[in-house]
C-alpha cells in the first residue's frame, strides 16, 4: 500500500470515527441531556416524548395485550409505539387524529384505537 493510500485511509477511518461519535454520543451513559427521556420533538413548541417507567411499562403491555396480544409481540415497538402517541395526546391532536395514529402505529381496528389509547392514558401519559 502507498503512502498516499495509508494516509487516505487513515483519514476515513478518523472520519467515521468522529461521525460515530457525533451519533452515538460517545461515551453517553443515557443519564445525560441527550437520554432519550429528555428528546424533544415539534415546531415552536417543544415536548418531552414521555417515557413509562418499569411499572408503567408492565401495565402498559398486559393493558395492550388486553386489546389485542399481536400488538406486544415486540414488546420494545409497543412501548415506542405508545410514545408517541402520548406526544399527540399532549399536543392536543384531535381525537379522530390521534385515534387513527394509534389504528395505523398497532395495526388495530377503529374501536381497538380507543382501547389502546385508553391504555397509553391509564397508564403513563
């Protein structure tokens, strides 16, 4: 390998390591202002997206396995799911809007979107 080609590759592999860094936070413990409990999302208006704490969580699951146990087969897309319906809700969306969210984020029926939405309330927003 030539100079011109160490020197080349050095230099993106120096590249990416910042763009990993910038990314990823380097050496972020998720404690910080950048945990995702602290991301905040919206135009002029900022709001935290909420996030249930383990508790929460549990009841969050057993509350939409409830309504339809397919939608909690991936425990992680579920509670992410119900995130950011929570962030509609607080936004003050209509309900039709956010109803048909919560339809199209669980793959549920009309009537299934007002129990999951039930769900996100009862239990952490």
């Amino acid at each position: 390998m030539g100079k011109r080609t160490a020197i080349a590759v050095s230099a993106l592999v120096a590249v990416a390591g910042v763009a990993t860094a910038v990314v990823y936070g380097a050496g972020d413990d998720g404690d910080g202002p950048d945990s995702v409990e602290s991301v905040t999302v919206g135009g002029g208006e900022q709001h935290v997206i909420p996030s249930p704490d383990a508790g929460q969580r549990e009841l969050l699951l057993s509350d939409l396995a409830a309504v339809d146990p397919v939608i909690t087969a991936d425990e992680d897309e579920a509670v992410e799911n119900a995130r950011w319906l929570c962030v509609d809700l607080r936004q003050e969306r209509p309900e039709d809007e956010v109803r048909d969210a919560a339809a199209q984020r669980f793959r549920v029926t009309w009537e299934q979107s007002a129990q999951v939405l039930d769900a996100v309330r009862g239990t952490f927003c």
